[in-house]
C-alpha cells in the first residue's frame, strides 16, 4: 500500500484498471482461457484480471502478497498443505470448527499431532512456537470473542520452519496486522466482512514470504480452489466500503454490548470493548477497534429469543450489512458452548431499531 495514502483511500482506490480509456471499475472477466503470448494462458493456473484487483487490495492493505480462492475454508486449507507427515500443529481451544475438521483429517491420514491451548494462555503458546510446526491463532475468536497477544507470541523463537498462521476474519486488516508482529499468514474469510453483503464465497490467504505466496498459488491450482469470477468481482465492489462499514457497525455493537450487559434477561456479555471482558487489555492495546460481532448468554430460552426476531435475521454466518444472531450451541461441534450463547454479528442498522428488537426477543 503506498505510504502517501490512508487505509480508507488505499480501499477506494486500488485495484482500478489503469490507462486511457479503461473503465472505472475493475470489470467482472468471465474468462477461464487467454489468448497465448501473454502471461495469462489458462485462468486456473494464472487468474483473471479480476481475481487479481482483489489480490492487490488485501495485499496492499497487509503490505504482503495475497492469493485469493473459493472459500475461507480453501485459504485455510492452502495453508495447512504445507505441512508434512507428522507435524506437531497448535490449535486454540476456542477454534473454528472447520479448522478442527480439517486437522482431524490430517491426524488420521498424515499422523498429526494436535495440541490445544487457551487462546489467553500466552505463555503457552510462546512455549509452543519453540517445538511446533504451525501454530494456528484466531483473533478475536469465534464465538468467544478473547483476544491473543499476538504480538508477544509472534515475537517468541520459533521451531526452525514453523508456521504461524492467523484468521484474521473478525479483525480484519483494518483493526489487526498480523503479518507486520511477524506472523507467516494472515487469512480472510472474504465471505465475511471484506465482501460485506452475505452474497459471496470467497477467502484470501496473505504473507510477505516468496515462497510461502508461491506455494499457496501451487496450493489453489492443483486443488482448483479458485474463486469464482463473479465472487471476486463482488468482494472488490464489497471491500470499497469496508472501512464505513465497519466503522458504523463497531459503533452499533459497543452500544448494544453496553445495554445488553445491563440486560435482566442476559447472564454474561462477551465484547472485547466492555472493560469486563477477560482479555480487554489486549483488545486495547493490539486493536484498532473491537468489531462488530457480540456474543451473550440469555437466561432462559435462547432459541426462543431467536426465533422472536424480526429486524435482525435468524441466520449463521456473520459480517453483512445486515444484523444476525443464531445459538451457537445449536450448531454440529458446538456443544461445547455454553447452552445459551448466542452470537450476535451487528450492522449498519439504526442501533435504535436494533435494541427495540432485541428487547422484545429478550422479554
């Protein structure tokens, strides 16, 4: 990202075609061959002019190179390809549950070796960089919102080769930069926030190391994860708006976060912004903002409130335009959860409207 541009510019203005005459837009090029004699030859192999606009903007904002692909979960899987058989692999406790798929799957078939920490416990995880050779961090996790010291485990003596990835989803680069603390991948579920409007599929892995960027490519080419032309053109036109997004949606949440924990019928809110939150410090000091995902456990019958929503959407998923909440203990591999948990992602709606919603849901 040029140094003489702000992040709000760099994400209106990158990623645009150049020249005389060339539209405005990076346009949507439903290509899968080039003409020879160029760089581009077969789309799998060399991408389409829009998948690369969506490479140079998250590139860009995370001062590395991107690789973007199908899905958030084929980032991820493009990450973990590179391990070998027998890799000793660290995963938070409070881990997405694709990635506690994925790993399973590669303890059976590559012998694996799977060791979970607390995502607050950094001693731990300094402690583990030294003899690991992935380390996988999730910041703030999912559902349970705690913040890792990203900066002292990324700055702990590695294993010679070890990788230290970070889903940066929740944050986004906006508010974390995983890769300037030092760690080796920063991957976005661009399904979420980037895109913005819960109309795509999409996920980009970032590093700042040649190789590491080379074998993502080689990851996505031969596994054929490539993201579809018209998702990559959708996240372009989503991640323009990001930064207002974002903006008015953290505002929404830190507002309901505070009236929700004042809330009779809510037993515990968990949003790194309020000052009771386990890992508040660190929120304050690593994030540029808290986000806008709420998590909060009702006394009484959670399903029951979400099914008296009507403004906000009963819905999984998060990071739209549009606010959803779901009982996250509902869902398959969740059951570790409390029973009443409830993730909130919060939009760009009225707060007003929203906290009218909530309180006859709660009621």
């Amino acid at each position: 990202m040029s140094e003489e541009l702000r992040v709000e510019s760099w994400l209106v203005s990158a990623g645009r075609p150049e020249g005389c005459g060339s539209p405005l837009n990076t346009p949507l090029v439903p290509a899968s061959n080039f003409l020879l004699g160029s760089e581009r030859g077969y789309a799998r192999d060399n991408g389409t002019p829009t998948w690369e606009a969506l490479e140079e903007i998250l590139g860009g904002l995370e001062q590395g190179r991107s690789v973007a692909f199908s899905s958030g979960m084929a980032a991820i899987s493009a990450v973990f390809d590179q391990l070998s058989a027998g890799a000793r692999v660290v995963l938070p406790e409070d881990c997405y549950q694709g990635v506690s798929g994925l790993v399973a799957a590669g303890a059976r078939k590559n012998g694996w070796s799977v060791r979970r920490l607390a995502v607050e416990d950094t001693a731990a995880w300094v402690e583990a960089a030294a003899e690991s050779d992935l380390l996988w961090l999730e910041s703030p996790s999912n559902p349970l919102l705690i913040v890792a010291e990203l900066d002292v485990i990324c700055a702990a003596p590695r294993k010679t080769g070890a990788i230290l990835a970070v889903d940066n989803t929740f944050a986004t680069p906006l508010h974390q930069q995983p890769l300037e603390l030092g760690a080796t991948f920063s991957i976005q579920s661009a399904t979420k926030f980037i895109g913005g409007h819960s109309d795509l599929l999409a996920g980009v892995a970032t590093t700042r190391e040649e190789q590491r960027w080379q074998a993502l490519r080689v990851s996505r080419e031969l596994h054929g994860a490539t993201p579809g032309t018209l998702e990559a053109f959708l996240a372009v036109r989503g991640v323009r708006t990001l930064a207002l997004r974002l903006q008015r949606a953290q505002q929404n949440a830190m507002e309901l976060a505070e009236r929700l924990s004042r809330h009779t019928a809510v037993a515990c809110v968990r949003y790194p912004g309020l000052a009771a939150h386990p890992t508040h410090a660190a929120a304050r000091r690593l994030l540029k903002g808290f986000g806008p995902v709420i998590s909060f456990d009702v006394r009484g019958d959670a399903d029951a409130a979400c099914r008296r929503i009507r403004l906000i959407r009963h819905a999984t998923s998060l990071g739209g335009v549009e606010s959803t909440m779901e009982r996250r203990a509902a869902v398959p591999g969740q059951g570790h959860l409390p029973a009443g948990l409830i993730r909130l992602s919060v939009g760009i709606e009225d707060v007003e409207d929203l906290w009218k919603d909530l309180c006859q849901a709660l009621a």
